[in-house]
C-alpha cells in the first residue's frame, strides 16, 4: 500500500502558485519522496524527489518539513496545461533490499481553471 | 534522447484470449518496470527487472501473466488467459540504475487492453 495521503482534488487558477500537500507520517529516515504527474492518456511524468532538503528544478519546487512528515509541491505559475493527477510516492526498499520500487497512491487531480 | 516505447497503443480481445505487450526502454536504462493502471486508480507494479533479472514479481498475477527481458533490454507482458478484469492501461517505464542518483523512472505512453 502506499505511505502517502493526498487530497483527491484541488482547484488552481492559471497563473497561479498551485500548492499540492502530501502527508507521509510513516516515512522512514532513508527513504525519498517522489512526484509524479500524469496528464490524461498519457504515462506518468517525473516531476521532482527529495530526502529532506527543499529541491527545485524547472518544473517544480519540493518542500520538505524537517520532522519529515509532509511536503508540498509548489506549481509556481499553473497553467491549463498543468492540468493532471499528482502523484506523491515515498520509495521504498522492495523486499529483497537490493533494489527500490515506487508504490502509487491514487494521487491529486489538480484542475487548472482559466 | 528517445522515450520508452511501448507497442501496440491500443488492444481489444476476447476473454480466455491470450495478448502480448512488448517494451523498448530508453537505452542504457537498466531498470524496467511493468506497471498496471486499472481506470480511476493509480499503477499498480506487477514486475520489476534489473538487466535481465527479475528483482520484484511479488504482485504478478503468475497464474496467467508472464514477463521476460532477453538479453536485459527489451521486454514483453503476456497474459493467458485474458479476464474481464484484466481490462487496464499497461505501463512500462525504465530507470537508469536501482540505487543512488538516476533512480527515477520514466514512463511509456501505455498499453490499453479492453478484454470483452
């Protein structure tokens, strides 16, 4: 099952900062957070990961809080085109230890409002 | 660079039928990924390799799904034979390596079978 919690929706409008939050209380000390979007027919998309630094490249930003326990993606100028399900994935260890596996969750459909 | 290819894009076939996907991961990638995306969910991971070797196959159906990656490059999803609930986008996606930096994993545009 996956490790995260998110809003099933959110509203944001064009030209706006979209927020998405993503609770992982159970994250553990090694493990990475992952996002990823999927636009609709389409395969998901990475978007950005951390471990407890706040990460920025030129999609997106990644806060991370210091206990860990949630973070947020920031969409800082959200176009029509941002439109998409959000997924944010705590990776993990599969079970023989060797190797990670990425665990998705149902994610966010974040609408893009003109 | 070139994507994840996946072929065909899209599959109809009758119960108890078999059907194959076949995957072209972006070269170099020495993960692979099999993933299954049924509507209004998230994927879920059936299979996972590394080179040619399976690392996580723990939720393949194994019954009536089967994977192989010959020679640790591309890969081909069978199932036989085909349930109603079968009926899913099939998603592959590579990585670059399992561990450290390059781990994320990139996505094919899909397969979708619709078994009637």
């Amino acid at each position: 099952d996956a490790k995260t919690t998110q809003p099933t929706s959110m509203d944001c409008a064009e030209g706006r900062a979209a927020n998405l939050p993503c609770n992982h209380s159970t994250i553990s000390g090694n493990e990475y957070v992952y996002w990823y979007r999927q636009i609709h027919s389409q395969g998901p998309q990475y978007i950005i990961h951390g471990l407890k630094n706040n990460e920025t490249n030129e999609m997106a930003s990644l806060i991370i809080t210091e206990d860990r326990k949630s973070s947020t993606l920031i969409l800082p100028h959200a176009t029509l085109r941002d439109t998409a399900v959000y997924y944010c994935i705590v990776r993990e260890t599969n079970s023989g230890g060797s190797n990670y596996k990425l665990t998705f969750g149902k994610g966010t459909l974040l609408t893009v409002n003109p | 660079e070139a994507g994840v290819a996946q072929s065909p894009r899209y599959k109809i076939i009758e119960k108890r039928q078999s059907v194959a996907f076949w995957c072209n991961p972006i070269s170099g990638h020495a993960t692979l990924y099999w993933y299954q995306q049924i509507l209004g969910q998230g994927p879920k991971l059936l299979i996972q390799f590394q080179n040619n070797g399976v690392v996580d196959d723990s939720q393949l159906p194994k019954d009536r799904f089967s994977a192989e990656r010959l020679k640790g490059v591309d890969s081909t999803l069978k199932i036989q034979p085909a349930k109603l609930e079968d009926s899913a986008v099939y998603l592959c996606a590579s990585s670059l390596r399992p561990r450290g930096s390059g781990t994320e994993a990139f996505f094919g545009q899909g397969t979708r079978l619709t078994v009637v």
